[in-house]
C-alpha cells in the first residue's frame, strides 16, 4: 500500500503546492500573476478562445496558456476520470453494478443535491440581485476531489475500513454526474452540434479499426496474433489521435473541449477486472486502456500542478457572498445530502449498508466529500466570467476561494469522527 499512498499523496500535494502558489503570488503581484494566466502562446491559432464576429460566429482563436492547461491538458485529467467510472460500470465485477452499489450510488445523488438546495436558498435570502448574479453557478459546490478526499477518508478510517470504498463509489458517481453537468450546463460559446459527429466518428473508427477488427480477424484462435499486435506495437497511440479529432470537434461543437476524449475511452480495449486507480495491483494489467491511464498518471500530476497555479490565484480581497454560498453548500450541503440519502437508502428502502459500516460512518463520508477543490474550480471557472461582478467584487475569483477554502472539510470530518466514535481499521 505504500505506493498507493505516495501515488495519491503526490497527485494530490502537487496541486495543492500549486494552488499554494497561486495564493502567495496573486496576492503579492497580482498584474505579474494575471499576466502569466493569460500569456498569448499564439494569436491566430486553430485552438484557443473564441474571438467572435460582429454576426456571432468565430472569427478567431487565441491560444492562450490558461487555455492551453484548463482546456487542453485538463482534458487527459477528466480522460482519467472517465475510465474509472467505465470500467466501474462495464465490468462484470464493476463497483457500479449489483445491489451493493445502490446506496452509495443514492448517496452520492443526495450529496449533489444538497449543496444545490442549500447554494440557491442561501442566494435567494440575500435578494434578487444576489440570485440573478450567482444562480449560474449552482454545481459549483456539488464537487466531490476524489484524490483528496481519500486521502482525507484513510486517515480517518483506516485502509481497510470499507467507508473508504463507499467514498470512492460515491466519488466515481460524484464524477460521472459532474461530467454530464459541465457537458450540458456550461457550454464554451454557441452550440454547433454538429461537430460532434466529428467526435462520434473518431470514435467509432479507432473502435472499428483498431479494436473490433484485429479480433474478428483473429476468429476463434486462441493466439489472437493480430490483437496481440495492434496491443503491443501500437497501444494507445492510435486513440489518442482519434481522441485529438474527438477534442476538435467538442471544441467547435461548443461544448467544454476538456470533455473530448470521453468519447474514445469505450473505444479502448480493456481488461475483463479492475483494481481501480489507487490499488497496486492495476499496475499489472497491460490492456490498452491500463496503459493509457498508466502513461498518464505522471503527466497529469504535472498538470494538475498547473491547473492549480492557473486557478487558484484568487486575491483575499475577493471574497464575499459567492465564496460562502460556495463553502456553506459544500460543509452544510453534502452532509446532509448524503446522510440523508443513505438513510432513506438503509432505513427505507432496505438496501443495506456494506459489511462493517455504520450510519455514523456515513455522516463522516459526507464530510469527507465535502472537499471540492479540483472540479469545484473547474467549474466555477466555466460556471463565472472573469467580467462578472457583484458589489464590486469577482464573482468568478470569490467562488473559488470558496472553493479553496472546502478543505476545511477535511479536519471537520476528523472531529466528527471522532465524536461519534468511529473506528479506524488497518
């Protein structure tokens, strides 16, 4: 386990360091931070932000390094994302599959929802132009950081407790919806769907050609030579490039080009198991979809650093009613949410928690989950323009330090772990 834990710990510190970063230096040269955030890396280029014409449509990109690592690089993080929650729900054993999956399932459901309830009730009690300002920005505190918040889950309960595998379940979940949410809710400019034909046939093709084929060539041979090949000469390679076509077409289709390789991760050929990311075992799994989440995890460690040294630079001055409807959601919220889907799950409808968990460790789940950090920044940076204010403050910047600031969540749970007797297992 001590690889898990350095794996998760580095994924996870490293974009703290880099949100650290942001902080310090927003805070101390703020020009000298934004001028970094939005250098030109190139004008003109065929990816970047749109700049429109008079009728609407896009005139040109700018390539820009905010876009480059939120937009571009962000892309093989959500990649990642996306493969746990596909094997979770196509594998015979997946964790998203049969009755033991149903409560967590729920409760994530709930710790979605009540951070949304709490957001727009607490945004309609401070007036309409509060309302009217913020109400865009309602799954900012419905995120879930799954490195994180394991993190956080294994120093309260232990290894081997299974309150660890509910957060986990719930976070795969928490994820899943959070995809669907930026992919329908926060579309980057007008919609063009056609382009995502572009994306589809990306897909398909690299399926067709490089998966479906190699096997009905092979038929009933047991060597399988031709899928061994395509496997061990060309692994990924070849779906990466159709996930580049898949980006371009989310790109003009309007909708957030970080979302583009979804498409091509069921195109991959995988393995008839999975351990999950954090287990050790996944490191011997050789199928092509393993390996690409394998080649990626360094890369995206970097990225994640980037993602927080490009998002979290918010100026302390900035906070306001955003960063406490942001950070009162998510401690209140997801809670409560969870809680209480869990006991209607349990209590109601009969489902039955895991074996060795409690109804106390679920109230401590909530907490943990709280932690939104890396989605909730996403998001609210895609959910707020940079324009946009309210009182005379950033709106974007002020949701971000409350999104920040739900790290709190993390020495919260522990106290009330503590209180409610909860037992950590090795």
């Amino acid at each position: 386990m001590h690889r898990v834990w350095s794996f998760v710990a580095n994924y996870s510190l490293l974009m703290i360091a880099g949100a650290a970063l942001a902080l310090l230096w927003a805070n101390l040269d703020p020009h000298g931070y934004h001028a970094v955030v939005d250098w030109v890396i190139l004008a003109g280029s065929p990816v970047g932000e749109p700049i429109y014409a008079p009728d609407g449509s896009v005139a040109s990109r700018t390539l820009t390094f905010h876009y480059l690592v939120n937009d571009v690089l962000m892309a093989f993080f959500f990649a990642i994302a996306a493969k746990e929650v596909w094997e979770a729900i196509i594998l015979r054993d997946g964790s998203l599959r049969g009755r033991s999956a149903l409560v967590p399932v729920l409760s994530a459901l709930g710790g979605m929802a009540g951070p949304v309830a709490i957001y727009l009730l607490l945004a309609a009690a401070l007036g309409s132009e509060t309302y009217d300002a913020l109400a865009h920005g309602w799954a900012v505190p419905t995120a879930t950081d799954i490195a994180f918040s394991y993190i956080v889950a294994r120093i309260i309960f232990g290894a081997g407790h299974p309150a660890v595998r509910f957060l986990l379940l719930l976070a795969i979940v928490d994820d899943a919806l959070g995809l669907l949410i930026i992919a329908v809710f926060y579309p980057k400019g007008d919609l063009a769907p056609e382009w995502l034909l572009l994306s589809l046939g990306a897909a398909v093709g690299a399926w067709l050609l490089f998966n479906w084929l190699p096997r009905a060539l092979d038929g009933a041979d047991p060597r399988k030579p031709r899928a061994t090949w395509m496997r061990r000469r060309l692994s990924f390679w070849p779906y990466l490039a159709a996930g580049a076509l898949s980006w371009f077409g989310f790109q003009e289709a309007g909708v957030h080009p970080a979302l583009g390789l979804l498409p091509i991760i069921p195109a991959m050929p995988h393995a008839d198991r999975g351990f999950g990311i954090f287990a050790e075992a996944e490191r011997h799994l050789r199928d092509v979809l393993n390996s690409f989440e394998h080649a990626l995890k360094t890369p995206v460690e970097f990225v994640l650093f980037l993602f927080g040294l490009l998002n979290a630079g918010v100026e302390f001055a900035a906070a306001g009613a955003p960063t406490w409807l942001v950070l009162i959601g998510l401690l209140v919220g997801k809670p409560i949410g969870i809680l209480g889907a869990g006991w209607l799950g349990v209590r109601t409808l009969r489902l039955g928690l895991p074996k060795g968990m409690e109804m106390r460790d679920v109230l401590v789940v909530g907490f943990v989950a709280a932690i939104g950090f890396t989605v909730a920044l996403f998001v609210a940076g895609v959910a707020f323009s940079p324009e946009a204010t309210l009182a005379g403050h950033p709106i974007q910047d002020a949701a971000k330090l409350g999104a920040l600031l739900s790290v709190v969540a993390g020495p919260i749970a522990w106290v009330v772990g503590r209180m409610t007797g909860v037992r950590r297992q090795a």
